[in-house]
C-alpha cells in the first residue's frame, strides 16, 4: 500500500481528495469583489493575508447546482504563480489515502472526467481524487 496525505472535502454532495501538495491553505472567504467580464466561473476577486486571490466557483465549472447558502470555504492552490481559492461545501480533515483507479463503469461526466485522477475510500465513503490545478486550468479551456 503506497499512502499519500490527502485533503478531504465535499463538493456539489459529491466527496473529493486533493493531493496535500497541492494545497496552500484552507481559508474561510468573507467578502469577495466581482470581476467584471470574467468568466462565469470566476466568482471574483477577495483580499487574503494582504494578496488578492481569484475565486473559483466550483459548481458553475462543474455544471452542479449551486449550495443553497453562498459558500466560502475555499482551498488555496497556486497554479501558474497565481493563487485560486477553490470554494467547497466543506472541508473535513487531512488524511492519508491509498489512491487506485478509477473503478471500470463508473460514469464521471465530461467535466468530472477531465479532473479525476484517482479514487480512494475512507471510512466506507467513496472519494474522487482530483487535480486541483486541472480544475483551475479548466477555465481558460474553457474560455
């Protein structure tokens, strides 16, 4: 078994992992200012230990219906010398993870497909394991 350390969350209901190295940080976002002709996934811009950060609104990039309640729990990733925080209807723990495929049927969708990496299993709880920077890199694909 080849564990590696793993940050879980939760996004759109669905439980995910992302690779412990490719998280900076985990923040709460208080206040977040509108990027003007951004792209729809692109939330905006919050201020955050005096560096602007640009906030990503992972259940647009998705194509999840967006929480009932404006989220901001976010984890800081640094893709290409910039820095993301990548919203998440919650953050649960650190943990280390024995990471295998993905099983053989199991139908991501498109854009779930283009972020998974892996999946893993905690507690009985399935996990999606995900590029993170695949997911920020996502929108200028998209765009």
């Amino acid at each position: 078994m080849n564990e590696t350390l793993h940050l879980l969350a939760h996004v759109g209901g669905r439980a995910i992992a992302v690779p412990a190295d490719a998280v900076e940080s985990v923040v709460d976002i208080s206040s977040i200012v509108k990027a003007p002709r951004a792209h729809p996934a692109v939330r905006g811009l919050a201020a955050l230990r005096s560096r602007v950060v640009t906030v990503i609104d992972t259940w647009e990039l998705l194509g999840l219906p967006a929480p009932e309640e404006g989220s901001c729990r976010a984890i800081i990733t640094v893709v290409d010398g910039h820095h993301h925080a990548v919203l998440v209807d919650t953050l649960e723990d650190v943990a280390p993870l024995d990471v295998v495929a993905v099983p053989t049927g199991l139908s991501l969708g498109r854009r779930w497909a283009g972020i998974t990496t892996g999946s893993a299993e905690r507690e009985g709880e399935p996990l999606l394991v995900i590029d993170i920077a695949r997911l920020v890199g996502s929108i200028v694909a998209a765009g």
